[in-house]
C-alpha cells in the first residue's frame, strides 16, 4: 500500500489520493500512509467485491469532481519500473479524459501464466503520447497451462492487471447500464453523504449490494474499453507463489523467513510469526504459520485458497479468517 501511494504521488497530490478498505483496516492505513486525507478514505463495512468498492468510490469523487478521471489500483502489486509505469498511465488518463472510453492496462505477458485473467486486444485506436491504444475484443478467464502457450504465441494477448482508468460519472453511468441494483444502492448511499445518518445508510445498504467484480459486471459487457499494453515489470502478489518469486532462497530454491529448519526439502515456502516450524522430505510447498492457524499448500494449487477459506467459513472457524 506504501509503495503504491509513493507511484501516485509522482502524478497527483496527497489529496487526491483515495483508499477503499473494510472498517477493521482504518487504524491501519492511517498509521502505514499518513499523507493520505482521512476524509479520502473510504471505508466499506463488509466486502461486496470491486463493483461495489469502485461504485463507492466514484460516487465520493463524483461530489468533489464529476468530470474526474480516477485512476483505480490494487494496492498489491509489484512494480519494477515506476517512471515507464507513470508514462502509460498518463497515457490512459488522456484516453479517459473524453469521457468517452474506459481504459485498463494490460500486461505484456513473459510467460504461459495459468493464475491470471486475460485481454485481447482488437485494431488500434490511437497512440497517445507514444503509449499504443487498442479495443478491446474481449476478456478472458484464467487459461489451462496450454491455452496460456496459446495466448502468449498469438502476440495481442495482455494479462488483466485489475488497473483501470476511467471518468468518474462514465463508470457510474456504466454501472447503471449493466448493474442497476447497485447503481440505486450506491445512489442512496449518496444522498447520506456529509450527515449524522450516512454510517447506518451506508452500512443498511452496502451490506445488501451485488458481491460482483468489476470485471465481470462491466468491463466484459462494455463495447467501449480500451487497453493499453504495460511492460513495466508487473507481478500481482496477492498469491504466495507470486510473493516467493521476490524472496531470497537457498541454494535449493526454498524460503524461509521466521524461525525453522528445512531437511531435504526444495522448492518450499515456509513463512512463521511464531513458533518453530520444521520441514522433512518435501516439496513445492506453501507453509505458512499464524498465531491461531497453518496452511499447508502444494504449489500448484496456490490459486485455490478460496476454496480453503469457503470450507473453513462453512465449519465455523471464521475466527482465523
């Protein structure tokens, strides 16, 4: 999160950056990024998905400036180049600046990657300030290993970075479009702004809204997205392997950060806060130790934790969730 508000300031002042995150988070990011504005951060009492995380804060923008262009970025990526990845963003703020197109950035692929969704691109629209644009033709979901092959060969396909760049009343009139009853939430949402009754409206509300991604609610539904490609050493490391692939390992490809041992083991990640944890004879694991609970993980089913989460949920330990 500090790294990616450090990226925005190189565009815009502290006042002008936004946060959306659950309530249990507030103290949290006024500690870790105090520049940013109280008032600018928003807070969702329970998760409804990025629709209703973005509708949300289109419609805080919308109060201070409709024509606004917001910038939306999860805030756990990797970014290797900053100066190149501010270019293109430029770039797509004067795409989006019109009113007219919804930009996202798609990743110039370097590998067959299973783990993430895909973008194909169409003819070329434009070349903003050096930065190619393209139509989008259509949006994919997570490929098997040989469609991915497939994908990386044919040249115009761009891994979905979840980085989108759009007019704040284009995204709020695009939510009405295709999802009416969170456009009419986020409405009424609205009109609590700035009085005593805004928290119960907001919590009444939100917690009945769509649990939709953005994705799936507009962006593969909208005929007028544009993507321009990135190639600004990009990695999303919202999964452990994607976060081991910046760790330091040992001359047998194993991390381990905490304290432990690790006996004829390879390619293991081992992460512990507090107790001593001890591997033997095994590999391409994910281990990693709480105060209150362990995932044991073959890496190949690293981008399954939901269902480890939906099955914990449903056997009543949301405590460790």
């Amino acid at each position: 999160m500090q790294k990616t508000v450090d990226r925005l300031r190189r565009l815009v002042e502290p006042e002008q950056i936004y946060i959306v995150t659950g309530k249990a988070y507030y103290d949290l990011v006024l500690d870790q990024v105090p520049e940013v504005l109280k008032e600018n951060i928003i807070l969702e009492p329970v998760g409804r998905d990025t629709a209703a995380a973005i509708g949300l804060s289109a419609v805080a923008i919308s109060r201070r400036d409709p024509d606004g262009v917001m910038i939306v970025l999860p805030a756990d990526h990797y970014i290797a180049d900053e100066e190149h990845f501010c270019e293109v963003l430029e770039s797509a703020v004067a795409a989006a600046a019109p009113g007219s197109a919804l930009v996202t950035i798609g990743i110039t692929p370097n590998r067959p990657e299973t783990g993430f969704g895909y973008i194909a691109s169409g003819r070329l629209y434009d070349v903003i300030e050096g930065n190619p644009a393209y139509l989008v033709d259509r949006f994919t979901e997570k490929p098997d290993y040989e469609r991915a092959l497939e994908y990386l060969a044919r040249g115009n396909y761009y891994w979905n970075s979840g980085i989108f760049v759009w007019r704040a009343d284009l995204i709020l009139h695009e939510i009405e479009r295709r999802l009416p009853g969170l456009h009419a939430g986020l409405l009424q949402i609205a009109g609590a702004f700035g009085t005593e009754g805004y928290d119960s409206t907001l919590l009444k509300i939100f917690t009945d809204l769509p649990k939709i991604s953005i994705d799936y609610g507009v962006m593969e539904k909208a005929g007028n997205v544009l993507v321009l490609p990135g190639n600004f050493g990009w990695d999303d490391v919202g999964s452990w392997t994607a976060l081991e692939s910046y760790k330091e390992k040992d001359e047998r490809g194993n991390c381990l950060e905490g304290r432990g041992v690790l006996v004829d083991t390879n390619n293991t990640l081992v992460l512990t806060s507090d107790k001593v944890v001890a591997t033997l004879g095994v590999e391409d694991l994910i281990v990693v130790e709480g105060r209150d609970s362990i995932l044991i993980c073959h890496k190949e089913h690293a981008q399954e934790i939901k269902k480890v989460i939906s099955a914990l949920h449903e056997q009543g330990y949301k405590e460790v969730l």
